[in-house]
C-alpha cells in the first residue's frame, strides 16, 4: 500500500476522522439494487486495535476465534430499480466503501452488520440522497470504470484525498480455492463472515445515536480473486495514524446479484439495568 497521499493530512481523532468521511442520517425507505460486479478487499487487524477506529456502542466481529477483526474496502457498480415503493428508470452507479465487521445491539438483541466508515458514489441522485438519509456517510464522486470481461478496474477521484482509490483484478483470476495469505478455512467460511450478515449499522456522534439496516442477501456465489493489484490513501491513512497492524487477507469476488437494503432509524439503547 501507498502512504503518499494520506502522509499529507493531518492526524485526526476518531471522533474528527468520523465525521471527515460524512453524516450519518435515518434512511426512510427500501433500495432495491442488482450488482454487476464486486470486489471487496479484505484486511484483518487485531481487534484490540481495530476497536480504535470504531466507535464504542458499536462491537466487533472476530473471525472465529483467531483475535482478529476486519476492515474492508468494496469496489463495486450496481443499477438501482426502485426506491421504497416507487420504480424508477434504473439508475447506473459505481461506488466504493470502507466496511468494519461488527455487531450492534438494538433492544434485547444483537445484529451482525457492516459498519460503513465511507461510501462514494458516482451517481448524482445517489450521492445526493445518500449524504443526506442514509448512515453510509456517502459523497458523490467522479468514477473510471473498465469492465471489458477480462479485467475489472475502478478508479475513484474524490475530492477528499484521502478516499480516492483504485482497484484493478483479472476476472479469470476468480475461483473457489483459499489463496495463503487468508485465515478463513475455505470460501464459505470467508463468505459467511463477511458477506452472510444481518444487515448494516452506523453511529452519529452528535446525536449518541446508533443505526441498523437489515439487508435481504441473496444466496451468494463467492468467489476468492487472486490476481489485482489496489491503491487505497484511506487504508494507509487509518494504519499509520492508528497504529494499526493491518495485512492483507484475501479478496473477495461476487456478481449478478440482487438485494434489497431496508429503511433505518437512528435509536439510543436504554441503559443497562433500566
């Protein structure tokens, strides 16, 4: 990974780098979405240190029972069809987001769900609705893609440097075997954590306020991709300023498939014995 433009900014708080990345809002309605292709770059880290860029009503989620947690970034494009109950014109978007596995409580139970730290979306409408109803905490920014069969290539020019980024993978590359450098047993096992979860969650700071989305996930067909090659500032940006011992697990690879994300409300936990 390249330091070169993160060693520009300036050492943020949790709480700053937070809110740098956007707002966190209720989501009133379903999105319902079909995914072309999506790769999603896994890192793990120990959760120890992993729970210093996570805010503290949000849990983790440990991979087995090895120590470690995961933070990702997802390099995507998908079609949207419909918002709540209303079909619309399908929309083309690409998009990238940087996603921490963990749990978060809502009542008397506790849900398995991406955490977003960041979402870039290259369609206006998107972008614009997201900054402002979604906890995704999502800009719009302007996208390269290449999808010509033989290779996958997404480019993000944020106006922040620090979530610009690039993803190029050859889609032959793809299959079922577990390349070394990962910790999950086999691909199910990968698929199942990261992928096989409730829902989504967020935090607003300014409120104290948490957020969960359930998510209708299809039956996934996953595959592990083993010739890329990646550049994301944000990742170096939270090992160094963080500390964190971050290694690269696997890549994950998926497509054609449909899901639904379901409307959100902010909430506040009662506490502990009231």
């Amino acid at each position: 990974m390249s330091t070169a433009v993160e060693s520009r900014v300036e050492p943020m708080d949790i709480r700053a780098l937070h809110e740098r990345m956007g707002r966190v809002y209720h989501q009133p309605v379903r999105v319902h979405s079909f995914t072309n292709k999506r790769f999603t770059v896994n890192f793990r880290v120990p959760l120890a240190q992993l729970r210093r860029i996570v805010p503290q009503p949000v849990e983790l989620d440990e991979i087995r029972d090895t120590g470690y947690g995961v933070v990702g970034m997802c390099a995507c494009d998908f079609w949207v069809s419909r918002l709540g109950w209303l079909p619309i014109p399908p929309v083309r978007n690409n998009d990238m987001l940087c996603r921490i596995s963990a749990r978060v409580r809502k009542g008397p139970k506790v849900y398995r769900g991406y955490y977003t730290l960041r979402s870039d979306s290259s369609s206006r409408l998107l972008g614009f609705l997201g900054s402002r109803f979604s906890h995704f905490r999502k800009r719009t920014s302007p996208f390269e893609r290449i999808d010509d069969g033989a290779q996958y290539a997404l480019r993000c020019h944020a106006a922040d440097p620090l979530c610009r980024g690039e993803l190029r993978a050859l889609v032959a590359s793809a299959g079922k075997q577990a390349p070394a450098s990962t910790v999950f047993k086999d691909i199910q096992e990968a698929t199942d954590f990261v992928f096989n979860l409730d829902g989504s969650c967020g935090y607003d700071y300014g409120r104290n306020m948490l957020s969960f989305q359930k998510i209708d996930y299809p039956l996934w067909d996953m595959y592990f991709c083993h010739e890329y090659e990646y550049k994301f500032p944000l990742m170096d940006y939270l090992a160094e300023t963080f500390d964190l011992d971050m290694e690269l697990d696997c890549v994950l690879f998926m497509r054609n498939t449909r899901q639904t994300w379901g409307s959100s409300w902010l909430y506040r936990n009662p506490a502990p014995g009231s």
